[in-house]
C-alpha cells in the first residue's frame, strides 16, 4: 500500500533553494533558502514573504522552547545553474540549481535564532569546546528539538576543490550556555530526526548513502551499547538507485523520510524522491517526485502538517519549488510548534 494517498500539488515556485520547511498550525510554512540567504513565509495560497535576512546559506530550521525558529546556517555555497546553456553561475529560465563548494565569502557554519514575528535574528552559537580549543561549525545543516527544550544538529561541513571537512553531531541547550560535540567523526552527516519515544537519533549521511541510528540514554547523551566504535546501528543501506542522501522526518509510527537526491546520477532525468524507511530498516516505499510529469532530481527535506498532519510539504532545491501531497499515516508533531505567523 501506498504511504502517498493524492498527487503532488505545487504550492510555491520561484525559491532560491528552497530547504528545511517547517509548518505552522494556521497553514503558512516557513522555508530556508540556501541560494537566497533568507528564512521566508509561504502562504497556503503560496504568496511568500522575507521574514530575515542571515546571510550565509540557511538550511535546516526547527521552532525551540521559546516559539523561535532555530536556523542551522551553513555559511553559504557557490551556486550552479545546469540546463540548456550549460553552466552558469547566474539563473536562467529553465536551469536547475546546483550547490557547490565552500565560497569565497565564506567565514564560519553558526546556529541563528530569528523571532518570526519581528525578523529579529541573532546568533546563538559559532563554535563549540574541543578539548582546551573552541573550533568553529563548519556548516551546519539540520536539526531536532527534543522535549527537554535542548536540540541534536548535524554539521555537513565544507568542501574545497581538494578537501572537505570533517565532522560530526552536536546536542545544544537554546539558550546558548551549552554546547557538545557528542559524536565525530562522520561523513558528511546531513538529515537528522527523533523517534517518537524519542529513545532513537536517526542521522542520514548524504555520501556513504546510510542511515544510522543510535539509542539515547538522556537529553544530549547516546547509549553506548552499539555494535560499533561510536555505538551507532545501520538502519539500512538499501537507498533505491543508491541516491544521495538529505533531510529527513518520521511518521507517528516510527517509519523514516529521506529525502533522496538523483537515484540514477543524471541531474535531467533523475526522478528523485522520499524513501520511506520502517524501524526495523526495511525500505517500505520509494515516492518519486516527478510533478506534473516533470522529473526533479533535488528534494532537500520534507515536514509534515495540515489537518491531523497528514499533508507532506517537501522542498525541491534544485528547481527552486515547494510541492505537497496527502499522506496515508501522519507525521509525528514536532516537540515544539509555532500556532501562527
């Protein structure tokens, strides 16, 4: 049976690399655009509206304790624009965007804290304690808020033509009093969500195309009964057509979203979509996202909300689109939700 029960319908195009959605109870959602540097408002009749401006790259973003939106802000990317005028570092009609390599304008990764009903932002961390040092985030991506108030974020870190970093997964108090690295070193560590007993950590590693899992023993600390040096557990490695791996949620009954990028290499023919992964780690369904017929190889995340949240809004970066669909079991709430814009 299929977990999608009706079409995708756009609801908003035109982004510059749309990602990290979240839902708010009086329908409007609020996207990162990576390209653009902008959290911004999206209308159900898909109007949108700057809500700040952080510079950077904003990518995975959560509603925190407090009813303000937690931004993981990756410093920003080069930006490719791929079609029939091959490539481009400007847009063009037509041309699908691709992010690159760590720019030039590049200065640090940093978690931003933006009240979304004045634009006000402000940065709550740049760097984290190792050892005697403080290092600096790399480029943080996505992030989870558990019910303790705290929030597990992935750093994907950067690449350079010969290099990219390495990095890891960190749990953080709001407030900005503290801040643990709890696991490195992982590969490029992308997507990262919570069961709903909220006794797993589900992390998505984009490149080695895994899922892995750890069991928690508290708020910010991992049970060290894996069978692995980190403690870590394969939740599966049967990504169909090995597509890459991004952002990611989880249904009220445990199954696992990903959202996967170009199943079959080819940035023009790529139908990427959403693997839909049970906790046991079988692969339950693959939902291709090719909308009005039109492959799109990008889907960078996806939330759930609408009525009894059961409507699936995922973000298309490469085409710069948000589109949603119904779904079959609905979405596990998050630990902390906004009511209104």
């Amino acid at each position: 049976m299929s977990f999608r029960t009706s079409e995708f319908r756009v609801i908003c195009s035109g982004m510059k690399y749309p990602e990290g959605p979240i839902a708010v109870s009086d329908g409007n959602l609020i996207i990162c655009e990576l390209a653009g540097g902008t959290l911004t408002a999206v209308s159900p009749q898909g109007a949108t509206r700057s809500i700040a401006a952080l510079g950077g790259s904003p990518n995975g973003a959560a509603v925190g304790p407090d009813g303000k939106v937690y931004v993981c802000n990756s410093g920003g990317f080069t930006f490719w624009y791929i079609g029939d005028k091959s490539i481009s570092p400007a847009p063009y009609e037509g041309a699908i965007c691709l992010a690159g390599n760590q720019p030039p304008t590049y200065t640090n990764g940093s978690i931003q804290r933006v009240d979304v009903h004045t634009g006000q932002s402000e940065t709550v961390y740049t760097q984290f304690p190792s050892g005697a040092e403080q290092l600096p985030l790399k480029g943080p991506d996505d992030i989870v808020f558990d019910d303790q108030g705290g929030f597990w974020f992935t750093d994907w870190g950067k690449a350079r033509a010969r290099d990219r970093d390495a990095t890891g997964i960190y749990y953080a108090k709001p407030d900005g009093s503290s801040i643990t690295e709890v696991l490195f070193p992982l590969d490029a560590p992308n997507g990262i969500a919570l069961s709903p007993d909220r006794k797993r950590l589900y992390v998505a590693e984009t490149y080695t195309r895994r899922v892995l899992f750890w069991e928690l023993a508290g708020p910010g600390e991992i049970a060290r009964t894996g069978p692995t040096v980190d403690h870590s557990h394969l939740l599966t490695a049967q990504i169909p057509g090995q597509g890459l791996l991004d952002s990611m949620t989880v249904d009220i009954e445990g199954n696992v979203y990903v959202a996967t990028l170009l199943p079959d290499g080819n940035v023009f023919t790529s139908n990427g979509g959403i693997t839909v992964i049970s906790p046991a780690g079988e692969v339950l369904e693959f939902i291709e996202l090719a909308v009005g017929g039109t492959p799109d190889p990008l889907p960078s995340n996806i939330c759930f909300g609408g009525p009894e949240r059961r409507t699936a809004f995922v973000t298309l970066g490469g085409t710069g689109r948000v589109v949603a669909c119904e779904m079959r079991v609905p979405g596990l709430a998050p630990a902390f939700h906004l009511e209104a814009l």
